[in-house]
C-alpha cells in the first residue's frame, strides 16, 4: 500500500452521501484518498479540488500535522 510520506498534508474527505476517506496531499501537490485498507484501493488526482470533483462533491477537513518519530524505541537492552 502507498504510504504517507513525511513531506504530505492529512486530510480527511467527508463525501456527499457520507462516506468519509482518510488522504493526504504530497509535496507536489498531488492529493490521495485511500477507499479501503484491506483491499490497499486508493484514488488520486492533480489536487484536492480535483479528488473532491471526481468523487461528487463533498468537503475537506484538514489534519493537524504529526511528529515524524526520527528513530523507532530502544528494545529492553538495547544500546541507545
């Protein structure tokens, strides 16, 4: 599955009929919407205006950014 890269913007897409996708737009401007993790289905298009058109219309909420963790926790024992 396509992950989320650092440089990316979350969001999450609230449509029309309900529905509500988790997505992020890259550092390039790129928005991606992901319509079901199981199946690793995801939509894109050239920006977010553009995703929220070809979906039918519907409203973007816009994500608080998160810390990137620089390097996973020590294991018990592990030297740091």
């Amino acid at each position: 599955m396509t992950e989320q890269p650092s440089a990316g913007r979350a969001f999450r897409l609230y449509l029309s009929h309900g529905l509500v996708l988790d997505g992020w737009v890259t550092a390039s401007g790129r928005a991606v919407a992901v319509e079901d993790l199981e199946y690793e289905l995801t939509a894109s298009a050239p920006s977010v205006e553009d995703l929220v058109r070809g979906y039918g219309g519907g409203r973007v909420q816009w994500l608080p950014p998160t810390p990137q963790h620089q390097a996973p926790p020590a294991q018990q024992g592990e030297r740091r």
